[in-house]
C-alpha cells in the first residue's frame, strides 16, 4: 500500500460505504464517482503520485480492471474494498463516465534523448504499440500509457514483473524479459509523452 | 495468428446506427452483365471471369486474387498513375480489400467505418462508422479486412464480435447480430464470405484462450444456421512427432500423455482462430479454411495433445458445417507458426504427375502447401520461402533463437496465383525473434500467449515477394525488400503482380520474371491487399495505405486507385 496516511484509509471507507448501495442511474453515478475523485482527483489529476490517472482511460480498460479488482485478479488495498461490492452495471458505468472525461496533464517531463532512443528501441523489439497504438494511447482493454503518471508507471510495471500484479499474465512475462534499467527508461519516455 | 512483435485480438433488428453517414446517392451503373444493383450468386459464382467486378475479398470463390482483365499490362504498366485518392476518417492500419460492385466501391478501415465510394472517382456516397461496445479484445491492431456483399447488403464483422448488415446502397444498418462473447476474448476483424445465402465467420481470440469456430448466418436475418467448432472435445489427435515436412517437434510425448490422463482434454480454451476467409468449392459444396494457433500460444505443458484443428487445413459442408476432413502442419504448435492466410483452389499435378483439383495454403513457415482437395491430404510442399533456422528447438523461459519469427514467413496475408503458368505469388516476413515460454493459468479472456516472442534487434529484417511454382514446389523468382512483408498481392492477366511495401512503395512486377516494372510511393504503408477492377471500360488498380500496427509501418488514410490513359 502506497497511501500512507490515515486519511487515505478513511476516505476508502467511505468509498465502500457510498458504493455498497449503488445503482447505474446517472445522478447515482455523479455521487460514485465524487468517492473515486477524493483519490484520482477532483480533475482528473491524482492526489497522490501512486495512484493512476483515470480520466479519459480507455472504457474497456477501466471495467476490466473494476472487474478485476473486484474478482482478485489484480489487487490493491484501496481498489479492491472499494470494488468488492460493485455490480457489473456500475462498473460499466464508471467506466463510460471517467471514460468520456478529457486526459488531464500530469505535468511529467519529457524523456531526455537517450532516454526516448532507448525506450523506442525496446518498442521496436517488444512491439508494445502494436496493442497500445500510436502515440501509446490504446483503445478499448488497452490501456492508454503515454502521459501517465511517472511513478505509477514504474510501480505498475515492477508489480507486473513481481507477479503482483497478476490480472495480465502476458504483460507480466513480456516486462520480466527486461532489467530495471529498461523499466525506468520506459516509464520516463512513457510519462512525458 | 498472433503478432504484434515486432511484437510480440444483439440479436434482431437494430435501428438505423449511422453517425455521420452522408447522404445515399444515385449510383450510375456499369456492367456487362444483368442487374447489378443486386450481388446474385450467379454473378458471385462467375466472379473468377469477371472482368468488370471485384466481388469477394481474394476476387473470386477459389480465392486465386487473379483479376482477368489486361487492360493494364506489362507493356503500359509503366504509364501507372493515380487516379484519384480517397482520405478515410481513420489513420491506422488498412488491411482492407476493395469491393467493387457495378461501379460502387466499398472499403473499410481500422475501428469499423465502411465506405462506399465511386469506384471512377473516389468521391464518397456513404460512410459507416460502427459504435463499439466498451469491450473489443482484439490481437494485433484495431483491423478491419473488409466486406462481403451479397443481394442488395453489405455485411461487416466487428472489433466487438458482432455480424452487422447495411443497406448497399444507403449504409444504413438492417441488422446486428452477437457473434461471440468479447469479453472472453472473442474479435472480427475478417471480411464475411457470402455463399447461397449463408454469411460465413471465422474469429480471432487465438491469443485469449477462446474456442474457435467458424460459424454461417443467415443472410437475409442474421439468425445461426450452424457452428463448426474448431476444437473437437477430443483433440488430442494421433501425437505425431513430426511436422508436415517430417521435421522433429521434440514433443515428450509421454509427459502430455500422463498430462493429458490427468488433467482432461484441454478443448475449451484452446484457440484455434479462423483469420482468414475459406474458399468454396461448388462441385462438392464445400468450403476450406485454415485454424490458426492453439492457446496458450508458446506454453504446450497445459494442452497435451495434438490439439486439433489447431494448425491445420479443414473441410467442412456448406449447407450443415459437417466435418469432411482436415491436415494438420504442426501439431501440438508452441511457436505460433500457425496457419493463416486464406486457402486457394486450383487444379494441381498430383505426385504422378495428374491434373486434381487441389488446395494451396502459404504457411507461416513459409512453405506453400499444395494440397489434394478430395481428402486434403498433402501432395506437396515448397522450398522454403524464408530463411529456416534452428527448427523446431523448444521455448525456453531466457529464449530460444528459431527462423522464421512468429510472423512467418507468410502471415495472414492472401496469396495470388496465376493458374495459367501455375504460379503462387506470396509476400513473406524475414524477423529473426526468440521464443520463450512462461507458464501462466487461463486468465479469463485476458491475452495468453504462455510466454512472449521478441525481435531480436541486433538481427537484420527484411522481406520477399516469392513465386513458386505449385505443381512442382520449386520457387521461380524471388525479390528481396527492405522490410518484412505484410498485406497482400494481386496477379492479372496483364502478367503483372501488384503488391506493397511497409515503407510506402506500391509496385507492379512482372509476373513470369519478377522485373519490377513500376513503382509509387504511398507516403505510408501498403500493408492491403491490393484489388482491381474496370468501369465504363477502364480498367483500375486500388489498394489501401494505412500502414499497420503489428509491423508498425507507418499509418495513413489513403485509398488510392491508380489508371493508364
């Protein structure tokens, strides 16, 4: 767990308790999300450096991993209480609504040059935007990478490669044929995209 | 099928679901033969003479991609020039083939937009855009290959496992039917095949552990007809130790055996896409396609056995989906050098050296298989097309070196054959990769590769358009390219092969010597196969260039058509 403080824990109870009795109508789906925005930001820009943007993610990428939260495939304190309880239909929903919201700027440096030759190099040999796209933005249970945030990236990917994080097996084996160097290389390159 | 190495997937009536779409316009007809407002299996069944059309996704139901008209030659080839350029919404991948019906041209591009446009001016009459649902869990870039037509519609498969009919001449939906569950790995991104009113489909989700199928709708409803799973429930197949070259897989047999009797036959999340459109033979009403890979694509330990019909050419009837015989290539695969590109039909010498009808089938190995089409057994196989390496040495978890990479050799890309000089002309992939194998549980629906392949990037890549001669398996000619092949090519009777590169070149050779007779720069991959066609007597080329996410040549949103005067 990356939120320390107190207070992040109070706020996921509060999460839980505002999501146990939720329906997809579309007020319902304002107040859900004022819960999810007290972590992933009242404008979409995270409050805290380990949490993930989530505004203007690809749709299908956010339910599945609602879903899996909620199933255990991929786990994490705060997520997973939080997706314990949700029904399908309020998870699509979330998704459509944070979905249609626009990317905000994370505000992450751009990758110096050898820094972006080295994380081109690994594309072209891994071919990661043959799913992720031009410009790494994804579509639909592809997550959009470029411009996320620095130091959820390189969490994200070190659980992918410690088997942590274990809700894509293909991503985890795909991420442990490289060393750290090339992870940090990565997750610089992608953030400042 | 697998491949982004460089690289490395509501029933009844719908209401009209067009955004943007412009208005239907007037369409001035064009033809030699009859009405032609209406696509008649008449007209689909003479598509191979026709001179006019362009009907079915490789020209014609034997697939051949031989166009019959000369008017564009090797003589005036050299006078090529485009015609017109048509700019799509979309700027991804294009791997789609042109449609031409009496003088309408249909394409589509990347996320499922369809477009009919003027096949004499690339001016547009109507775009499509599907709206996909949340979740399309597709391999290898947001593709579309194309449409079919048949009556007076035009069917698309959808990112999100739908069968959706337009109205051919407004767009407009006339109806949408599930396909598959996406969420469970399940993906269209082939152009139907229409034959005696049945919408036959293949899927993708070989990548996802899905259980493959081909499936026929009805044309006129959407309503099923018949499922043809491609994994039986018993799929553990004769445990051949050899590939269809009589090369050693280095199966342990015995431990899939003990694996097999402990753990149950694996059908039920073993892959087994259909990628690629099947050919149809109406002397015998039957079709012929090719199954893709088994899942998990590079980790055998979870499915003893051969894995049928993983790998492997198959017959099936076209009025009940009944099973009428396959071929397998490799079994057990744990290289995903599966089979993909759509299957052909000509007549071939047999090994006595008698004309039989047969089937030819460009692998991933990048052999030509040339098939007997009676019982599908194999006459004969080609030399390799493509440096072969190391073949067939195990993934292992640090990775195993073997050529061809994962691509092929021949990837999805369609053939074209020119039965007059008995020709087959294929493009191929030279991507040195490693192999490695990572053991991992079914991840509902989730990609499942069992390990990942990796372009080796200290290697060379590089590609070739090959000619072989199918009924003696010898290649006649070959030209090198400068990047490995994915797309498509076109023979015509103007003795021409028409083909394109990743790095934007478009190109006509020679189709007895390979000279290179002209050439046009795209401005962004030709990674489609090309198609041809002829309006108030000229004759046309066209072909799309989108670039392509699995290569990732570089993308555009160019359908360009190209004319001699």
């Amino acid at each position: 767990m990356r939120i320390k403080s107190l207070i992040a824990a109070t706020l996921a109870m509060a999460a839980v308790a505002a999501i146990a009795a939720p329906a997809a109508r579309a007020d319902d789906i304002e107040e859900t999300a004022a819960v999810c925005s007290a972590c992933h930001g009242e404008a979409g820009v995270p409050v805290d450096k380990s949490i993930p943007a989530i505004w203007g993610q690809n749709e299908g990428y956010l339910y599945l991993q609602l879903r899996d939260f909620k199933v255990g495939n991929r786990k994490n304190v705060n997520m997973s209480e939080i997706a314990a309880g949700m029904e399908k239909p309020v998870m699509k929903a979330l998704a459509a609504y944070f979905s249609a919201k626009p990317w905000p700027n994370l505000q992450e440096p751009s990758a110096p040059h050898d820094v972006a030759v080295h994380a081109e190099n690994i594309n072209n040999s891994a071919g990661c935007k043959g799913c992720h796209l031009e410009n790494w933005q994804g579509d639909s249970v592809t997550p959009r990478v470029g411009g996320q945030g620095i130091q959820y990236l390189r969490e994200t990917m070190a659980q992918f490669r410690s088997g942590e994080r274990a809700n894509n097996p293909w991503m985890a084996a795909l991420l442990k044929t490289y060393t750290d160097a090339d992870i940090d290389a990565l997750a610089r390159y992608l953030a400042g995209y | 099928m697998v491949k982004f190495a460089t690289r490395a997937l509501v029933a009844g009536a719908v209401a009209l679901a067009i955004a943007g779409a412009a208005q239907a316009q007037e369409v001035k007809s064009a033809t030699k033969y009859g009405n032609m407002n209406t696509v008649t299996q008449d007209l689909m069944n003479r598509s191979a003479d026709d001179g006019n059309n362009f009907l079915h996704t490789n020209g014609n139901y034997q697939q051949t991609r031989f166009y019959p008209n000369k008017q564009i030659n090797t003589a005036n080839v050299s006078k090529l020039h485009p015609a017109w350029v048509f700019q799509t919404e979309v700027k991804d991948s294009l791997e789609t083939s042109p449609i031409v019906v009496n003088g309408v041209m249909y394409v589509t591009t990347s996320f499922d937009h369809v477009y009919a446009l003027n096949a004499r001016t690339g001016e547009e009459l109507w775009h499509y855009k599907q709206k996909l649902g949340p979740v399309s869990t597709y391999c290898c870039g947001p593709n579309n290959r194309g449409v079919a037509v048949y009556g007076d519609m035009v069917y698309l498969a959808t990112l999100d496992a739908k069968l959706v009919a337009l109205n051919a001449k407004t767009g407009a939906q006339v109806w949408s039917t599930d396909v598959a569950d996406p969420e469970l790995g399940y993906s269209e991104t082939m152009a139907p095949t229409v034959i005696n009113g049945k919408v036959l489909l293949g899927t993708n989700g070989g990548e996802y552990g899905i259980r493959g199928f081909v499936k026929a709708f009805d044309a006129k409803s959407g309503k099923l007809l018949w499922t043809f799973n491609t994994i039986p429930e018993n799929s553990q197949g004769v445990w051949a130790t050899t590939d269809a070259t009589g090369r050693d897989m280095h199966r342990d047999i015995a431990a899939e055996k003990a694996a097999y009797a402990k753990n149950g036959d694996p059908y039920k999340t073993l892959g087994g896409g259909v990628w690629q459109n099947p050919s149809y033979d109406p002397a015998t009403n039957r079709i012929f396609f090719v199954v893709g890979n088994p899942s998990p694509d590079l980790d055998g330990a979870v499915r003893p056995g051969d894995n049928l019909y993983t790998d492997s050419m198959v017959s099936i009837d076209l009025d009940t989906g009944k099973y009428s015989c396959h071929f397998q290539y490799i079994a057990h695969d744990v290289w995903d050098l599966d089979a993909v590109s759509p299957t052909v039909l000509v007549d071939v010498k047999d090994a006595s050296g008698a004309t039989v009808p047969g089937v030819l089938h460009a692998g991933k190995t990048g052999h030509i298989y040339v098939h007997n089409r009676k019982d599908c057994s194999l006459i004969r196989f080609s030399e390799a097309m493509v440096p072969q390496e190391n073949m067939w040495v195990l993934p292992t978890k640090d990775g195993a070196r073997m050529l061809p990479g994962a691509n092929g050799g021949v990837e999805w890309s369609p053939i074209a054959t020119d039965p007059s000089q008995g020709m087959a002309y294929a493009i191929n992939l030279h991507q040195p990769m490693t192999y490695h194998v990572e053991n991992a549980a079914y991840p509902s629906g989730k990609l499942w590769l069992g390990g990942a392949f990796k372009v080796i990037p200290t290697e060379e890549q590089w590609g070739n358009i090959t000619a072989v001669n199918y009924n003696s398996g010898k290649i006649a000619w070959q030209v090198k390219t400068e990047q490995p092949m994915i797309g498509g090519i076109l023979a015509t009777a103007g003795g021409l092969v028409f083909t394109g590169e990743p790095n934007g070149t478009f190109e006509a050779l020679d189709s007895a010597t390979g000279a290179k007779l002209w050439s046009f720069q795209a401005g962004a991959g030709v990674n489609a196969p090309p198609s041809s066609y002829t309006v108030e007597g000229k004759q046309y080329v066209v072909v799309g260039a989108g670039g392509n996410a699995q290569i990732d040549a570089k993308r555009g949103n160019a359908i360009i058509s190209f004319t001699v005067d």
